[in-house]
C-alpha cells in the first residue's frame, strides 16, 4: 500500500514522501502512530499543493539568503585590539564581536549563525555567515593589536633618611670626667683576722 509520510523515518523515508509498505505494518504502525496516512488520490493533491506552496516559500527563502549573502560578502571588518607583550589579545574577537560590528552596519545577524574560531593574534581572517542550508557569506575581517610595553623594574630609590640635627658635641676633653673608684684600703690580714679570734673567746 502507498502512504504519504508525515514525519521521517528511519530506513523507510522522509516527511512528504510517498513510500510503498506492507498493509500490516502501513495499518498497524504508520498509520496508528500518525507517522502517515493512505495516500488516496485527494491526500496526494492535498501534498501535491502543500509541496508547491512550500516550494516557493522556500525559494523566497533563499532568495532572502543570497541578496544577503552578497551586502555581507562586500563587508570588510577591522579590529583594534590590546594584547600582551607577546602580541595576545586580552579576551578574543569571536562571533559575538563580529555580530556587533554587523550590527552597528545595519546588519541583524545572530551571533549562532557566524562560524568562527576565537581570534587571539593579530592579521587576517574570515568569518562564515550561515544564512540557508544551502547559502553562506564570508566576511573578512582584520585585527591590529597595540602591544603593551615589557615592564622595566626600576630599582626603588634609596630614601635618604633626614639626618637629625646633631647636637653640640663636646669635646672628648670636656666629656663628664668618668669618677674613679678609690682603690678599697686594704685591711691588714692581722687585723681581719682578730674578729674572728674575738668571737672566739666571747665564746
């Protein structure tokens, strides 16, 4: 039996084709499932206008495409990026930078639409606009970066410390005279013996 597919199926085919099967798997499956339907002469007018319709709205489609493809091929973007002393960028320009510049042309386009590989370096690359399964526009685009300079460690000045005011000094000669300690009198060994004897007979 012939029935008309409503949605794909694997191994047998795609939405809106008319694919022969066997009654009982046409019956008990495809049609239970809402998978097809009998393709009786009026179902196949019925696809047959569906497809014409779609046709041409596809085909406005993808005319839309490719009027858009060709503005956007003759589009030439440039950045001016900072990057590090070894000439990487700080950050990258991606999809979503290239959608802002777009934008700011007049150009509506959705940053999941523009394939590219994040750009880190400078020079010269090329964004993919997908606008159509069967349509893309390619946007060159160029990145200039400003370097920062290598850092030059300065060695830190020496703070001079404020010399504090001197005092008057004086002279070594008029220096506090240093008090001589008299030489302890030297008591005979007689004479510091007789307590001790003393103590003795007081005994």
């Amino acid at each position: 039996m012939e029935i008309i597919l409503k949605e794909d199926v694997i191994g047998l085919g795609y939405k809106n084709d008319i694919v022969n099967v066997k009654a009982g798997y046409g019956r008990n499956y495809l049609i239970p499932t809402g998978k097809g339907v009998i393709a009786s002469e009026s179902a196949k007018k019925v696809l047959a206008e569906e497809l014409k319709q779609k046709a041409v709205k596809l085909a406005k489609i993808k005319a839309e495409a490719e009027a858009l493809a060709e503005k956007l091929n003759a589009v030439s973007l440039s950045f001016n990026a900072k990057a590090s002393s070894t000439g990487v960028i700080y950050g990258s320009i991606g999809s979503l930078q290239i959608a802002e510049e777009l934008q700011k042309l007049g150009f509506d386009i959705d940053r999941k639409l523009i394939a590219i590989k994040d750009v880190k370096t400078a020079g010269e690359y090329v964004a993919v606009v997908k606008l159509h399964k069967e349509v893309a526009a390619q946007v060159p685009f160029t990145v200039t970066v400003e370097m920062d300079k290598p850092e030059v460690q300065e060695e830190a000045p020496v703070e001079k410390k404020p010399r504090k005011a001197k005092k008057e000094e004086t002279p070594a000669e008029e220096e506090a005279p240093v008090v001589e300690e008299a030489p302890a009198e030297e008591v005979p060994a007689e004479e510091a013996e007789a307590p001790a004897e003393e103590q003795k007979e007081e005994e």
